[in-house]
C-alpha cells in the first residue's frame, strides 16, 4: 500500500488534484491524525510479518530459546503500540 492510497482514505488530497502544478497535501488536521494513525498501523502490520527469532538468531551466538524470547519480546512491544 503506498503513502497516496493511505492518505485518500482521511480525506487528505494531493494539491494537485485540486490545482494542477502545484505540489502538496491539503486537510485539516483530524485528517492529518487519521493519517498518522493509518501509517502506524500499517507499519505495526508490515513489522509484524517479519520473524523476529529468525532475525535476532541470524549471525549470532544467541540461543534459539533467547532468540524466541526476544522476537516475542519484540512482536509484544510492537502490538503494545497499536494500543497506546
């Protein structure tokens, strides 16, 4: 999904197709909060896709039991975030 597909669901809209030429966004700022809203959430969700133990395992001396502790470490704090 990319950043002008998230923003037409605010109700943000690119200067340009208001006014072809001219470059920037136009809202207010609820649809600017909508926005950021909709841009943590998909970067939770993208985050979230990534193995964690794999990753902290990778090129490490670190056991495969404190690698799944720490990759579900990670997954917590980052669905901690969808909360807060």
């Amino acid at each position: 999904m990319n950043i002008y597909t998230l923003a037409s669901k605010t109700g943000l809209r690119t200067y340009q197709e208001q006014a072809p030429g001219i470059d920037g966004v136009v809202g207010n700022w609820e649809d600017l909060e909508k926005f950021a809203a909709l841009v943590a959430a998909h970067e939770r969700e993208e985050l979230e896709k990534i193995d964690w133990t794999a990753l902290m395992r990778k090129n490490s001396l670190v056991t495969w039991g404190d690698a799944q502790e720490l990759g579900d470490r990670v997954l917590a704090t980052i669905r901690a975030r969808g909360t807060t």
